[in-house]
C-alpha cells in the first residue's frame, strides 16, 4: 500500500520477475531487471529504459545484438534449411568448417552446440589421440588442468573444478584428471608422466575474474607440451573471436596450440554453436559413431557460424578491440587506489577488484544497472567487464565514468 493508502499497480518488471519466481528453476542469480531488445552495445528492459550492455553474454555477443550480416545470414537460412542431421550432409556446413579451420590455421573443425559440450569433445578427442596415437594403455589417460577453471558445468567438466559450488552434490565425480596451479609451469612439467595425453587450460580465466597468466606461460606450456608429447588444448570458448584484441587469446604470445575450443560468439549470439578445431594428426583419430551430435553442425548453425567467421576474417573487430581495449584499461587503471584494488584488462575485456570494504560486485552491479550499465559479479569483490565489440569511443568512456561514479558512492 501507498501512503496514501491507494492500492499501487504492479510494474510490467514486477509481474516479469513474479513469473519467473514461478517457474524459472534457481540456478541463476539475475540482476532485477528485464530485458526485451537489444541493438549492437544497447538494450532495453520491458520499462523502456536503456542499458549499454557491458557484459555481452558472457562474450557471446562479441558483435552486439542483432548484427546485420548475422541476422541476415539467420533469415536467409531460416527461409531454406534449418535441420538435417549429419546423417546427411548439408551445403551449409562444409564452407563454414572450411573457412573456420582457415582461420584458425588448422585442418579440420569438429562441430558441436554449447561451449560445455565442446570441451567435452576435445576430452574425449585427447584420450582417444592418446590411445590410438600415443599408445597410452587403456582406461589410464590423464589430462592436466589449472586450478580455478572454468569450463563448463556438465559432470565431467566438474569433476576437475576446484569451485566447491560447481562440485557440492553433483558427485560421484570422473576420474583423469591433475590439477596443477594456472601460470606454473613448473607444476605442469612435474604433473606430467607417461600417460598424459594433454593440458587443458584457459589463455586466460575469465570465470575466475579475467586472470591473465604471467608472461610467457603459455609459449613455456606450447614448448613443454611438444616437447614431452602431449597436446595442449586451448579453451578460446570465453577469450576467442575477437575478445582480447585477436583472433584468439593465444595469439597474444604466437602461440598455437594442438585444438582450439570455440564457442559463445561462434554463434553471434543468435544460436548456440561451439566447435574444436584441430589438425588431421589430432581430429582424425575419429572414426564414423564414434562420435557425434543431432544438432552439431545443422545447416543454421553452420550459416551463422560462417557469418562470424567472414566478420572476423577481416581483422577490423580484432583491431577495434586492441584500440577501443587500450582506452578502457586507461580509464579503469586510473580508479586503481580510487574504489578498486585492481584491474585486468586485455582487449575489450576486464576484470575489477573493488574494495571490499566498499561494496561487494554484486552490489556494484545493481550501483550500474540504476546507471543503465549491465555487468555481472563473480567471487566477492570482483566484476567482469565484457562490452560488444561494436562499442565506440564514447560508449567506452560512458562505461568508465558510470563505473567512477559508482566507486564515488
């Protein structure tokens, strides 16, 4: 009741977020509003009110929403094919394997849905390569991971986190994996033994509060794998496509890793699409039922695929990103001593720790969505920054500046 004691109408918001109460099962834990449309870097909610979305879909929507060469690619799929199986083939997919496996400087793109199930995929391609070409006995292949990954959710993919609320009820869990600490590669080169078929790694964490590795770690972790005969497998699912300022995270060492994990932005945020992508040495080691998925590769899902990899192959997101990159991480670092404690920065992508006994990010990201800027805590204190890489100049300088005015209480 108001004070005046009228009844008050509930908001379109309020009923939107009473529904999903309803019937959403818990397993988010959104920010309170809700969105109806999105346009490149912008959104709006069912109020009418404006968000520049700096969070992106967790880099899903490296090209914002609604892209026009994304959308039409969508359209003009959706008008002729969207679903056959890969129990035939489809004119739509073998130019999108093509023309990924170019990108990338490989030769063959194993296509899947979610970033989650391709993971998944290069686990299951990195023991089957160890025991077809390796020669690791059978049942005993072991992959080393990084402590504070992230890789998905799946039960396989939790069996190797080291988040306590990732793993809590979810076991029994699945057995092969070491668990070394992110940047020590000395702690690789001692996990390593006769049976370790790869290391499994993130260029950079981005779960984990975007944790950028020391320099040189990953050229030490390509150079130590080739040398001990394992593959290093590369999740570029959060860090590819144009994110940091290349083509993949990698390449900010000129490092090229046995397989590339892809997803999020693969799919322009219109699909799911996820894929790994790896020489014939590495892919080919499978087999027709060997593997396999109903939906992986289907004809809209290569269409839009394709899109993103005709946008990336020109270089200009890679080049917005680096450009548009350095303004953020000059704007952020300037607030370093002023509300945060530390900044991460790489390309159009950041991760923020504020003062705890300031606030929290979870906190920080209401202060920002009453500013009209989305972004999204992790661990505590930390937010990530994401915007599309179809931001401007001025868009960037308006995310800073909501961000200091936040700190500024």
């Amino acid at each position: 009741m108001s004070d005046t004691g009228a009844a008050t109408t509930p908001s379109r918001t309020d009923d939107e977020l009473s529904l999903a109460e309803q019937w959403v099962a818990p397993n988010y834990h959104p920010l309170d509003v809700v969105i109806h449309e999105g346009h490149g870097p912008w959104v709006t909610d069912v109020e009418g009110r404006r968000y520049l979305d700096a969070l992106a879909g967790y880099s899903a929507l490296n090209f914002g929403h609604g892209h026009p060469d994304l959308v039409a690619a969508a359209h003009q799929q959706l008008d002729t094919l969207t679903l056959i199986s890969r129990a035939f083939h489809s004119d739509a997919l073998a130019p999108f394997c093509r023309d990924l496996a170019t990108l990338a400087g490989k030769e063959l793109v194993l296509p899947m849905n979610t970033g989650a199930e391709a993971v998944e995929t290069a686990i299951k391609t990195a023991r089957r390569w160890g025991y077809l070409a390796k020669g690791v006995p059978a049942e005993r292949a072991r992959i080393i991971v990084m402590d504070g990954n992230f890789h998905g959710r799946t039960t396989t993919i939790v069996s190797f986190s080291t988040d306590p609320v990732a793993r809590e009820y979810h076991g029994p869990f699945t057995p092969g994996f070491d668990i070394v600490p992110y940047g020590d590669l000395d702690a690789i080169r001692a996990a390593i033994t006769d049976e370790t078929v790869a290391v499994l790694l993130e260029p950079i964490q981005g779960e984990g509060g975007v944790l950028i590795p020391p320099d040189e770690f990953l050229r030490g972790v390509r150079e130590l794998t080739r040398e001990q005969g394992v593959l290093m497998l590369a999740d570029e699912v959060q860090s590819g496509l144009g994110r940091t300022g290349y083509t993949f995270a990698c390449d900010h060492e000129e490092v090229v890793p046995d397989l590339y994990i892809l997803g999020k932005a693969l799919g322009g945020g219109i699909v799911p699409v996820s894929a790994v992508v790896a020489d014939r040495a590495v892919l080919g080691v499978y087999s027709p039922g060997t593997h396999g998925s109903t939906f992986g590769g289907n004809p809209l899902a290569a269409a839009v695929g394709h899109a993103v990899v005709r946008l990336l192959a020109t270089g200009e997101y890679q080049a917005s990103a680096r450009r548009l990159g350095a303004r953020l991480a000059e704007g952020l670092e300037a607030l370093v001593g002023h509300g945060l404690v530390a900044v991460r920065c790489r390309g159009l992508w950041a991760g923020l720790d504020i003062d705890p006994a300031l606030m929290t990010g979870r906190e920080a990201s209401l202060r920002l969505l009453d500013r009209g800027v989305l972004a999204k805590d992790t661990h505590g204190s930390t937010i990530r920054l994401a915007p599309p890489l179809v931001v401007d100049e001025d868009e960037v300088d308006f995310l800073v500046d909501t961000l200091a005015a936040v700190l500024r209480g």
